[in-house]
C-alpha cells in the first residue's frame, strides 16, 4: 500500500487533491483508493492535512496513516517543528517553494522536491490556490497514476471551465517536475 | 453484472441508497459528521431527482416525531442522526418501535458528551440498544449504502414491523472516500416491493397514533415486540441471500467470520476497526499464529447462535467495545459474555476499551491484543476489562 499526506491550509484545496488522486487511481487506475481529511471542525486558513492510500488490492486498514510514503506540501511554512513524524525514512517530499536547498538540507532524511506552484497557478488560474499544481507535481514524481488518469479525474470531479484551467497546471507542473529529473538524472 | 462505481464518502453513499429506496418522507437535523447526508438527500429532493418530501424539522425530536406519524399512514420514512442528536430523539425511539412503525435512520457513531467531542465512537447508538431498534453496524462506504436498500425490506418485512438503525462510525466511514457501486434504480425497485402496513391509518380507517395500555395488556404488546426482533433474524438472513443473489454482495448476515475455521484466539468488533483487525489476522497468519476476527454486524437481535457457535470452537475471545458502560464493562462484552456464559466450556475473555472519541485503533495495538489473549489463555490470566493505549496510570 502506498500512503500519500497532503499539507494545505483550509480553503487551498488539499483535500480536494487528496480525492483527485484517490479518484485517478481507482475510478480511472483499476486499483483501490482512500481519501480522507485529517478528521474534525473545518477552518479556512488554519493547517490541514489531508490523506490518500493507494493498493491494488481492497483496502481494509482503517487506522490513521502513519508511515507516509509520499508528503505533499502546498504552504511551506507548514514545515514546522515535527514535520517529520509519521513519514517513512527515504520517503519523497514536495514542496511548494522557491528555495528547495532550505528544505533539502533540513530534511537530509528525505527525497526532497520544489516547484513554485504558487507562480504557476497565479500565471493559468489567476488565483493562489496550489492544490493541482502539487498534484501534477506529485504524479510526475511518483508514477502513482498516469498523467490520462490524473487529468480524467479533474474531468471527473470539476466543471468544463475549471477543469480545462487545472488540466493545463497539472500537466504544466507534470512537465517541470519531469525537466528537472533529466536535468538531475 | 453492469456496474457505476463512484468515488464518494460513506455519508454521500448513505444518501445514494436512501434515494433508491423511493422514502416518500425524509425528515432530519444535520449533525456532524451525519451533515453531508441530509444535506444530500435536501439538494435531491430540491432538484427533483428523489419524488419525497424533504421536512426540515427544528430538532432531532420533531424528526422522529415527523416519520413516526408519516409511517403510520403508510409513507415509507427516513431520518438520520449521531450522538447529542440521537440521544434528543430518544423518547421517540421507543415510541417508533412500541408503535411498530418501520423508521429507517442512518446513525453516524459519535461520543457523547462531556467533554464535548464531535469525533467517532460507538456511545451514542450502545447505549440505546433496549430502545427496539433493530442495529446494524457496517464496515465500509458500500456496505452503508447496501443496508439502506436491506433496512427498508428487513424493517418493513410483516413479521418484524419494526424500526432499523444503520450505524457507521463517523468521520473514519461518513469523511471517508471511497470507491462504491450504485445499484440500478431497476434492480432496486425490484428487490425493494412497495411498503405496505397492516397498521396504516387513514380517513377510511381512522386509527388511535398515541394509544395506551393498562397494566393487563401492556405485556402483551412487550412480548410481540420481542418475539418481532426474534423473527427479524430469519427475515434479515432472507433477505441478505436475496440481496447477494440480486446485487452479487453478501455480508454473512448476522455476523461475519473472518479466518475463524481453525482459529484458537479470536477478536470481537464492531464496524469499521473490523477492517484493520483483518490486515493483522493475516499478518499474523502468515507468521503460523491461529487467530481470527467475528465481524459483529447486528447488536439487536443479537447473534447469540453464532457467538455460541464460534465460542465452542476457540480458546480465547477478545472484544473490542467503542464504549463503556461506567461501573461494569463495554456493552458489546457484556452481550458476548452472556451468549458464552450459556454454553458447557470455558474459554478465556478479554474486554478491551479503545477508540473512544476518535482515538485510533492501530494495527500494532490489535496484535498486542491478540498476543495478550495467547498469553491469558497460557498462563490462566484473571479476565478484566482493558482501556487499551491510556495514557494515565491504570489502577489495575
């Protein structure tokens, strides 16, 4: 199984990424998927963290998530003080950052990422909300659902106008993150 | 078999199994985490996708009230609530099943105050179980949305006439998203005949809704509520074999087993920690230790022939009771214990209390469980009741 922690501030559409990906992976994949907020009261702008697991088979295991492979954060100054707990050694972290080296070298336990999502969805959204810019972001660096199926799940879940806006940041966000392999690789 | 599999949470599945079921009344008062269904049902029925009549009621206790009098003239009714908001109805509870109206409600399980809590536990609907409620406890966002369209054949059924509760453990069921077949409206219709009552009231058969009893009649009408619940289980077997032939899903009726055949400790649950019990039976089966769970899925009428049956086979039962009845034990051992004190053997048990408001249940914790029971088992261990992952110091 394959366990995704999403970090967002109430309102940036975490949780809506959370289900996005939930949504490509089973509805569009051919595998099973959960998708879950951190449970309790909502408020816009506090943190929140959201939650997807993936496996191939049905998934049974009802209890919090406490080994995340992947971590998915769209507010770096979400990055506090026990940030780390509850992920796996190695695991991969993106970040949505101008200045990645800070992260990199604060988190040497870790498979480090940045994108500026924050100037991607200003520049095709017009709005500062990171959610699919990330989610593109993660797909590309995971290879947990297929580009078709992340964009079939935006289709899924979202009105034609909006969709069309966040089809063209996932797979612009897509692409970034594939560029910088090469350029790494 | 064609199928529509959609990816909703289990308070969205709970309102897409209502809507087939064609409730000609649905009256209820959002209360977290059952908000999203009511919210649901309220937007279908404004949208003209649901024929019914959506009653925005003041308070849980006028929903109650609401369906209890829309049953008696022969509407098929819903309502739903958790916690604060099942425990206001209470006083209607035993009017709806006293009067044998088949009310179906979903219940999101939530504790109970105080400390004020809005996240899950099972206090709320345990501690009505003598209300004569038919309960269900489900496991996943499908079985919710199953058991409605089964709710309504079961309760309505002439033999029981009796109102039926389906509970799903709030936020870690109703918050959760997942991927769920809908029925076919068709297949639901056939499957699901149109109610009828041989209680209804109507202009041409005026009927008394509030009627009372004197101390030689009122027994009577106690015993054929009871022998109603009894009768429920054959009907709620029926018609889960109906169902698994109509939609291709069975969900073992009264109780499921779980790796039980060979099984030499065994742990009793209810609802959605059955899942991960099942994650950790099989890790621990690879690892050649005979341990299995007993999905409990209907706490009234209670299975008492299965728990008999499994207890029989094994050397150890372990239960996890979502509650505590303060000053005795969990409910859900209470109810075991009594069902395994009824058979010629000893086996050893466990109470284990965990999971109270939203605390999680980890699959680490559940093998500590399991080993505990191997170990009482051994060593001949006094039986207690566990609050299992406290963080003060027990008294024990």
């Amino acid at each position: 199984m394959q366990e995704i922690r999403w970090h967002g501030r109430g309102g940036q559409g975490g949780f809506t990424a959370s289900r996005l990906l939930g949504i490509a992976a089973s509805v569009h994949g051919g595998k099973h998927a959960l998708a879950f907020p951190s449970f309790g009261p909502e408020r816009r702008g506090a943190p929140v963290l959201a939650f997807t697991k993936i496996d191939d088979t049905k998934i049974h295991d009802r209890s919090e998530v406490q080994n995340s492979d992947y971590v998915v954060v769209m507010d770096e100054t979400l990055i506090a003080p026990g940030f780390e707990k509850g992920i796996r050694p190695g695991a991969c972290i993106l970040v949505n950052t101008e200045k990645v080296e800070v992260y990199q070298k604060a988190l040497p336990a870790f498979k480090v990422i940045g994108i500026d999502a924050s100037t991607l969805a200003m520049e095709i959204l017009g709005r500062p909300i990171t959610n699919t810019a990330m989610y593109g972001a993660l797909v590309a660096a995971s290879g947990l659902v297929s580009l078709e199926a992340a964009v079939a799940s935006i289709r899924t879940e979202m009105k034609p106008k909006l969709a069309d806006l966040n089809v063209k940041i996932v797979e612009r966000s897509f692409e970034i993150i594939n560029e910088q392999s090469t350029v790494e690789g | 078999m064609k199928t529509n599999k959609i990816f909703i949470s289990g308070d969205e599945a709970v309102a897409q199994g209502v809507k087939l079921c064609r409730p000609h009344v649905i009256a209820a008062y959002p209360i977290t985490p059952q908000t999203i269904t009511v919210e649901r049902l309220s937007e279908m029925v404004e949208a003209g996708e649901m024929d019914g009549i959506y009653m925005h009621v003041e308070s849980e206790h006028s929903a109650i009230s609401a369906t209890m009098g829309a049953s008696a003239v022969g509407a098929r009714t819903f309502t739903a609530s958790s916690s604060q908001g099942l425990l206001y109805m209470a006083e209607g509870l035993h009017y709806c099943s006293g009067g044998r109206w088949p009310v179906v409600m979903m219940n999101a399980n939530r504790s109970v105050a105080l400390p004020w809590s809005i996240y899950g536990d099972q206090r709320d609907s345990l501690s009505l179980l003598d209300c004569g409620w038919i309960q269900v406890y489900v496991e996943d966002a499908q079985e919710a949305l199953d058991m409605m369209i089964q709710a309504y054949k079961i309760a309505e059924h002439k033999d029981v006439l009796t109102p039926m509760m389906v509970n799903l453990d709030g936020f870690i069921l109703t918050h959760t998203y997942e991927l769920v077949d809908i029925p076919e409206q068709k297949m639901v219709d056939e499957f699901l005949p149109v109610f009828e009552t041989p209680n209804k009231m109507s202009f041409e058969e005026p009927k008394n809704l509030g009627f009372s009893s004197k101390p030689d009649d009122n027994t009577e009408f106690k015993y054929q509520q009871n022998e109603a619940m009894f009768k429920a289980i054959d009907v709620i077997r029926d018609v889960d074999q109906e169902f698994a032939e109509k939609f291709g899903r069975k969900y073992y009726d009264m109780v499921e087993e779980y790796r039980c055949d060979d099984a030499e400790v065994v742990l009793v649950a209810l609802g959605s920690v059955c899942g991960t019990i099942r994650v950790v039976v099989d890790k621990m089966r690879a690892a050649g230790k005979k341990v299995g769970l007993l999905k409990i899925r209907y706490m009234r009428p209670f299975p008492e022939t299965e728990v008999k049956d499994l207890a029989r086979r094994v050397h150890a039962i372990g239960v996890i009771d979502k509650d505590i009845s303060f000053g005795y034990e969990g409910t859900v051992y209470t109810n075991v214990n009594s069902a395994i004190s009824k058979i010629d053997k000893y086996v050893y048990k466990s109470n284990f209390v965990g999971g109270l408001g939203g605390r999680d249940i980890t699959k680490e914790e559940i093998e500590e469980m399991f080993e505990k029971l191997f170990f009482g088992v051994k060593n001949k261990s006094e039986e207690k009741v566990e609050f299992f992952s406290l963080n003060v110091e027990s008294n024990d």
